[in-house]
C-alpha cells in the first residue's frame, strides 16, 4: 500500500498542477461541431449559412406526404382519419397540423429570423452581403407569420429575441389587422433590399416579395376578415376580441384596390407566365402538356415558378419521396393523399358544361371528354401511367390504372378479379385507394423514375404566377371589372385547351372559384379559400365522396389478362359516401379559427384563445 501511494503521489501532484494551470482554458473549451455566435456574424459564409437555414421551415412545403387538401372537400388521407374534418378539435387536441403552419414551430423559425436580423443590423460584413441576407430574413420572417396568421387569426408579434433576462415572456396577441400591416412591412423591406439582385433557385426575391404581399392583402380584403364575417358566424355566440380575427372598420375595404394595382402592376412587367398568350384554346393534347410542363416546372413551365422548395437527388427529403408517398398500391406506393370524387366531380366537360351524373352518356363514361387538367392531375380507372414493377407486369401488361372489381375468364363462366390498385388487388392492399383515385399531379413523369425506390426532383411551387393572376381576377370581381376578369380567366383556361367563360355576375364568380380550385389542386389553396369565402359548410362540410367500379363482360366474351376496353366490357360507376368508419365529415363555424394549443395559452397568459374553444 505504501509503495502504492508512493508511486501515485507525484502523477496526483503533477495532474493537480496541469489542472491548476489550465482550468479557465478547460472551462472556456469551444464545441468543435458548433460555430460561436461570435464567429457566426463575423464570417460571411456562416452568416449566409445562418440565413440559409431558415429555408428549412418550409419543410416539403406542398410536397408533404399528407397534402393540406387532405383537411378539405378535395381530398382523403388513407392512413387515419382527420379530426379536423370531423369537427373534433380543441385546445387539448389540435389533430394534424401540418408543420409549416404548427405554432412552436413557426415561432422558432422567427426567433431564428430575429435573430439574424438583429446580428446584420449592426454586421461590419459588406454591406451588399449584408443588405441581401437582411432581405431574406424580413421575406422569411413574414412567410412564417403569414403562415400564422392565415391559420389562427391574429398572433402575437414578436420582433426581438428573448435572453435569460428578459423581464416578461409573456406577450399578447395583436390585432388582424396589426398582423397585415407589420407583414407587408415585412415584405416591403425585402422588396428593397433584393431589388435588382438575381438569386439562386428557393431563395427569396423581390418579386416574391411583391407576390406574398398580394396574397397577404386578398386574404385581409376576404369576407371572413370584414367586420361582419366573424359577426355572422353565430353559433359561436359572443366573441368579445373580433380584432384578432379580422378588421372591425370598413378601412379593409382599400384591400381589394391595393390587391388590383399590385397584381397589374406585377402582371404588365413581364418575365413571368407560360403559355397565357393564346387567344383561343389550346388543343386537347396540348392543353394537357401545359399544364404537366406548368406544375413540373419544366420545358417553359419554370417560368411559372416565382418562389419554390427544390429537391435534390443527392439528398434524402421526405418531399422528394412524393411519388412512393402517391403513387397506388399496384406501383408499390403509398395512396397517400387521394383525391375524392367531389374533386372529380368538379372538373369540366370539354366543352365547358358542367358534369353532370344525371345525363347517361356522362354518367356511363365518366372520363371520357373532361377538362385536359383531370388527366394531367389523377390517376383514374383505365388512366396510362409507368411500366409495372416486376411482380405487377405479368399481372398488368398494359401499364393502365386498375381502380374496379372486373370479370376475366369466360362470360358465361366469370371469375372476379380486383384491380392491381385496390384495397383487394394482389400488390400491398393495405396501401390502396379508398376514394377509386389516386394523385397524378406533381408525380415526375417519366417511366425511368420508379417512385418506390427513385427520389424525384420536382419543386414545390409555392407562390406561382398563376395565383398572382387569380388574385388579380378575384380582385376585379369585387371591384366590378368583369371583363378584365374574364380576360385574364380565359387564359389560364386557354392554356389548358379550356373554351372561353362568358358568364357574369354571380355565375362567374361560382366559375372563378370553381376555376381556381381545379387549376391549384394540392397547392395549398382550398382549405383557406373555403374559408376566407366562407363556403365551407357546404363544401368543406361535405361527405366525403368515392366511386365503385366494376366491369361485367360483355355476351360471348373471354378476357384472360384484364385491360379496359368497353369492346369487351359494361362499367358501372356507382357513387357513393365514403364508410363514416373511415372518416365521418362534419362542419363547425369553430374550424374557421383553429385552436391555439393548451399548452400555449397554460404558459402565456395574455394569450386569448379562439372563439368556440372554451
């Protein structure tokens, strides 16, 4: 023991010396997987990186594997019911909430934004990096709070970063109104500071600057925000703060100019826009391809795009996963987001009359004649799409959507076979369609592009033209511009080989919103246009609808290998509510503001929750 000690005693001494001498330096120790705030705004690439990384709030923006039209009258998710759509939301529980719009979240990415903003006022960087990234963080910062606003009503406006000494962090909301006005401020302040500067793809613009302000100020004019649109909404009694959720003057009113000028002005400047010069309607075909090239921002379609989310192969995003997530069963994908027949339903006949399921010719042949965009946005029964994978193309020769229960055999002595794509097909059932459809749109194309293992590279157009230029139409309406209107409407249905509308009054509003919803399925649009029109009970509100198909053989008919063919087959389209197991839709005037969390309103107490919540 003593030889022990002994031996110990000079490396105790000589370790307590080197800690003596050293223990500021061990206390002051850098992490070497993490840059010092210091160093962040002193060096230009960290301070972009910085900045950057705010671009990440937007996730898989539209891309997600639940689209948002999934919580509307468009669409169904398949893997769980939306507590939303069933009226079956609190404080307590929120439901889904996509994450772009999640209230922890947003509210992150701003400090993030405040932060930046903060550190590059006082930047000795140059002074043109410096005035471009603050013109990034203002566009950011007023994304994520229009992402806020839009969902829950006025917010509270947080413009500094809190410290461990700061006094309060509890902060009420302001006002609707108060929101809009600190937001296009936002986008002001960006619009001068990226003015002239061209900037890589998913970076933000002057113009995109300009073209969120036009979105901001058309849902601020909408009839939800009037003073009377919270006021009508009886069944949620007395509302003592409808400042929160919209404007209680008539002063709202000067939106739908400011949204009209905006929009003309961005419009007559040019460089944006595909395929919106033709004066008549393109062919069929064409009309077709214009509207693929429009959503897969390619072959002139990239002109469509003002501010996007892009994907790339040499990375592994959940949005680049869109076509597995998608894609049906009989692919080996996902059904993830499908669209219901009520979005079919409300696509066009060729020649610009309404479907009609009450006319037999229409109603034995449901696809056949319809607007050129229901081809190029759902896979439907008999649609062509990409070669099969191995365990299918023995199955499915012919590459066609397989969506019914068919007979094959001998007529006299038929056997039932269930489609490829369908919850009883042979290929992954548990992943098939519960609606009959599945999404086509945003899904790259080409048949080199297997979706269940290929990552596909198609961006996320999440301001285009196109919305620019329905606003400016729905702004011409409440101005009574209705040949501008038409004008500018006609085009858009031009390109997508659509006859022109001659309506007015009431008929070409219905036509002006039935348009847009068509044209910008699964962009992010119908579940605040329902709103802000506040349509949605009889729209949002709706059940949800599917179809059944069967194909009986025809007298004197063998079929071996099934294919659509109406030589060979009789289909019968049978319409009918989709099982209230599934999903049982219901409308509440509550949903027009969702619920601020419980947690949220425990933890700040000037917090007012939502009318219909308490």
């Amino acid at each position: 023991m003593k030889t022990f000690i002994r031996n110990i005693l000079p490396v105790a001494i000589l370790l307590a010396v080197l800690l003596a001498s050293c223990k500021k330096e061990f206390l002051n120790t850098k992490p070497s997987n993490q840059a010092s705030s210091e160093l962040t705004w002193s060096d230009p690439n960290l301070s972009e990186a910085f900045v950057t990384e705010l671009y990440n709030g937007l996730h898989d923006a539209e891309l997600n594997q639940e689209s948002m039209d999934c919580i509307t009258d468009n669409a169904l998710y398949n893997f769980g019911k939306q507590d939303i759509m069933e009226a079956n939301i609190s404080p307590s529980h929120l439901g889904w909430v996509n994450n772009t719009y999640e209230w922890n979240e947003m509210y992150a990415r701003i400090r993030s934004a405040n932060l930046a903003l903060e550190q590059l006022t006082v930047s000795k960087l140059d002074k043109a990096l410096v005035t471009r990234l603050m013109g990034e963080a203002h566009f950011m910062r007023a994304y994520f709070y229009n992402q806020l606003l839009r969902y829950y009503g006025g917010v509270p406006i947080v413009t500094t970063t809190y410290t461990l000494t700061s006094p309060d962090y509890t902060v009420a909301r302001n006002t609707y109104a108060q929101c809009v006005d600190f937001i296009v401020s936002e986008l002001d302040a960006a619009n001068t500071s990226l003015t002239g500067l061209s900037q890589a793809k998913g970076r933000a613009t002057a113009d995109a600057a300009v073209a969120l302000k036009i979105r901001v100020l058309l849902y601020a004019a909408s009839k939800l925000h009037t003073p009377g649109g919270v006021a009508s909404l009886k069944s949620l009694g007395s509302f003592k703060n409808p400042e929160l959720l919209g404007y209680t003057t008539a002063a709202h009113d000067a939106n739908w100019q400011k949204v009209y000028d905006l929009a003309k002005a961005f419009m007559l400047k040019g460089g944006y826009g595909y395929a919106l010069d033709l004066s008549a309607p393109a062919s069929a075909a064409d009309g077709f391809i214009n509207y693929q090239n429009s959503y897969l921002s390619r072959n002139g379609g990239e002109k469509e795009i003002i501010f996007a989310r892009y994907f790339s192969n040499s990375k592994d995003e959940w949005g680049a996963w869109y076509g597995r997530n998608n894609c049906t069963n009989g692919y080996h994908g996902w059904t993830s987001s499908e669209p219901t027949q009520n979005m079919v339903d409300d696509y066009e006949m060729m020649d610009g009359t309404k479907f009609d399921w009450s006319k037999p010719a229409e109603a034995a042949a449901p696809y056949t004649n319809r607007d050129p965009r229901f081809y190029a946005s759902v896979l439907y029964d008999g649609a062509p799409w990409k070669p099969r994978t191995s365990d299918g193309a023995g199955i499915d020769p012919y590459n066609e959507i397989q969506m019914g229960t068919y007979q094959t055999g001998s007529s006299g002595s038929p056997a039932t076979y269930f489609g490829l794509d369908t919850r009883n097909g042979p290929i992954e059932n548990w992943n098939g369609t519960r609606t009959g459809y599945a999404i086509r749109k945003f899904m790259d194309p080409n048949p080199a592009i297997v979706d269940q293992n290929t990552r596909s590279e198609v961006p996320s157009p999440l301001i285009r033209y196109t919305e620019v230029v329905f606003n400016f139409v729905e702004a011409c309406l409440e101005l009574n511009k209705e040949d501008e209107a038409r004008t500018w409407l006609n085009k858009i249905r031009f390109r997508s080989g659509m006859p022109a509308i001659t309506d007015g009054g009431d008929a070409l509003l219905q036509r002006y919103r039935n348009e847009r919803n068509v044209e910008m399925m699964f962009e992010e649009q119908r579940f605040y246009d329902a709103r802000r029109w506040m349509i949605a009970p009889t729209t949002l509100g709706n059940k949800a609808r599917i179809i059944k198909i069967t194909g009986t053989l025809k007298p004197g008919k063998t079929v071996n290998i099934y294919r659509y063919n109406t030589d060979n087959y009789n289909y019968t389209y049978t319409v009918q509510d989709l099982d209230p197991g599934v999903e049982n839709r219901t409308w509440d005037d509550k949903i027009y503001f969702p619920p601020i969390s419980r947690d949220e309103i425990n933890k700040n107490k000037k917090l007012i929750q939502n009318p219909g919540y308490n």
